[in-house]
C-alpha cells in the first residue's frame, strides 16, 4: 500500500480510504472486506451519520481489536443543526455508534456555501469545537463540498479546516471544485480527500462502445475502474480517494492498483486516452446524477435515481434497452409520479434541476413501449 503524508500533523494515510456509504447487506460479509482491508494496508475509513446503518457497522467491527490501527472519518449534518444542543446530541450518537472516544477526522458534511458555515458560526459551533479538541474528541476537523470552484475557494479561506473532501474524476476536472480548487486547497498546506473517483460508477459500467474500445486498445491492458483510479492518484496534491467497495474482488483490485501507482507518472499518451473518453462520455452522460441518494426518499415515491440512470443510458445503450430496465428498476417508482415538491432539489449535491429532470425522463422513456412492457408485466407475467 501507498501512503501520502497529511501535510497538517505529519498522519501517514493510505491513498485508499475504505468508503463506508454502501456497505453489502451481509454483515459478516462485511466484517471480513473491512479486516482484509486493514490487513493490506488500508488505514482511513469514511462513514456518516446520515449513512444508514453504517456508523454502528463499522464501530462493530473496529471495536474487535481494529481501532487504534486506523483513522476514522465521520461527518456532522449541518441540516440537521437549529439549536447549539444538536451538536452534541449527534456526535455523542456518532461515538456510540462508533464505539469510540474520538473521530480522527470529523467533517462538517456537505457545506454547499459559506452562508451555511456562518449559520452555524452564530449557532456557536467554533466554541464547541475547540471543547471538542481540547477534550481530544475531534483530531481533525474538515469539510466535504460539492459545489462551484468560487464558493469553494471562499469555504477553504473562511477557516482554519484541517482537511477538505471534493468530488473528483477524470469527467469532473473541470466541474465543481475541480482542479484548480484541488490545487489551491494543497497550495494552502490542506489534505484533499477525494470522492466519487468512478463517478457513482459511470466511469466503468454501461459505457459507451468508444469508450470501451479506447480501454481495450491502450497501450496496457487495464480496466475501466484502474484509468480511472490511476488518473486520480497521479495527482500529487490528492491525499486519499475513497472507494466504496462492496466486494473482496473489487477490495482487491483497488489495493493492487494502490501499492503501485506513483504521483504525476502519466505520459502524454495516458493524457491522450483520458482526453478522448472524457470527451464520449460527456457527450453522452445528460444528467450529472452520481446515485448518492441524498435525494431520496421521495415523498411522491420517485426512484429518482434509477430515473436518472436509466435515462443515461438511453444515449449509450439505446432507447428499447434503457426502456426495458426503466420498467425493471423503478416499477412503481417511475418519474411521471413526480408532484413537483422540489425537496429533493434542496438537497442534491450536484445541483441538478431534478424536477426538470423527471419531466424530460417521463417524455423520453414512458412513452408506447413502456406501457406496452408495463402491460405485459401486469397482466401476463404477473409481476
């Protein structure tokens, strides 16, 4: 395994931090991708207290003699804070849940701009977290962003942060914070932790033939998911990328991938192929949805995810395939149920205009066939 140092206190971090968003639904399963994970070198973690189920998971497992062997980073839900009690009724859950005395690295999650930091300013959130650090309950504090380059800028500048984590990708270059927030956040002496490497997998399943095409006639045979991390970590200003892996072939891939890597190691022909790709896929990738789910759930019961992904793929796969698992996915949860609440719009990281978005969705993929295949499902197959 790699490590990169954090430039603030001198922790030697692994380049691949273990993302504890989606964890599978067999926890035993869990617990051994965790502890395989560890024992390769694996040392940052990344939970959150909005991650169902995830805090108490990954606190079971550390707790079996795990804990002093890693960092864990876990984050607070500004959303979730109105009064100045807030802040200890959810960190106090996160140590519970955690099991532990201290967050190693704890995240103000999700700040969109600076008016929400300056909310919590007034609320009385700095007195309480220099308690917290004098208690030796937060190590580290930081922020997860996802937004445009300026307001990112302003958020590094309004604190004194220990780390910061961005969203960050070969098709995100320059989108977001994007390079230049990536750079001028190391350039300030901040650890960049970064998320969302693969793009809620889009960069590596259902792609475009072209793209396929310009991985399997590189130069080097490597799979989507390694140009992919590759890409990242030739980026010496990045400290960790997480991964949220699922499974012990994808836990083992990544930590292959991350003991060999190097920092600013790409050729020009490496640049070239990551040109053209970009290139395909933002032509077609219509909605930047990254299947987050912090959309969800919908009061109206809108899958609005799938929606979006199935749409996606209707300028890959084609218009009858991308129907056909539109039907399959979101029975009963498709995008013409959409009431037009906006809620969901509050919360999306990305910033999309999902209403819009549904209505575009509804006219592209549930027109004849969709109810012809809805048809068949109801009254033939009996699904």
């Amino acid at each position: 395994m790699n490590y990169r140092i954090n430039p603030k206190n001198g922790d030697k971090l692994s380049i691949l931090g273990f993302g504890c968003m989606r964890f599978a639904k067999d926890e035993l399963e869990v617990e051994k991708q965790i502890i395989s994970a560890i024992e390769n070198g694996v040392n940052y973690f990344d939970t959150a207290f909005i991650y169902p189920n995830s805090e108490a998971i990954l606190g079971r497992v550390l707790a079996k003699g795990y804990r002093d062997r890693v960092k864990i980073a876990t984050k607070m839900p500004p959303q979730s804070i109105k009064k100045y009690e807030d802040l200890d009724r959810i960190f106090n859950k996160e140590l519970e849940r955690l099991q532990t005395d201290h967050i190693d690295y704890y995240f103000m999650h999700m700040l969109k701009d600076v008016t929400i930091w300056n909310r919590l300013v007034d609320l009385g959130i700095l007195k309480w977290i220099e308690e917290k650090k004098q208690k030796g309950q937060i190590i580290n504090l930081g922020f997860s962003y996802h937004g445009g380059k300026q307001e990112f800028i302003n958020l590094v500048d309004v604190y004194d942060w220990g780390f910061c984590m961005i969203q960050y990708n070969f098709l995100d270059e320059n989108h977001q914070a994007g390079k230049s927030g990536l750079q001028y956040a190391a350039a300030k002496g901040l650890p960049v932790m970064v998320m969302e490497p693969l793009r809620g997998g889009k960069l590596v399943t259902a792609l475009p033939k072209e793209v396929y095409s310009i991985w399997e006639n590189a130069y080097v045979k490597r799979s989507p998911a390694e140009w992919a991390f590759r890409w990242i970590w030739n980026h010496p200003e990045v400290t960790v990328v997480l991964s949220g892996m699922n499974s012990q072939a994808m836990i083992d891939e990544n930590i292959r991938v991350a003991s060999e890597v190097e920092a600013n190691a790409f050729t020009e022909k490496d640049f070239e192929l990551f040109e053209k790709a970009s290139k395909i896929l933002s032509e077609k990738i219509k909605i930047p949805c990254t299947g987050c789910n912090y959309c969800m759930p919908c009061p109206s019961g809108v899958d609005i995810p799938s929606c979006f992904s199935c749409y996606n793929d209707r300028e890959i796969e084609g218009k009858n395939g991308a129907v056909m698992k539109y039907v399959m996915q979101t029975h009963g949860h498709n995008a013409s149920l959409c009431n037009k609440c906006g809620k969901c719009e509050l919360h999306c990281p990305q910033k999309i205009e999902i209403r819009q978005e549904l209505a575009k969705t509804s006219k592209a993929l549930e027109g004849i066939t969709y109810k012809s295949l809805k048809f068949v499902m109801k009254n033939i197959l009996k699904l």
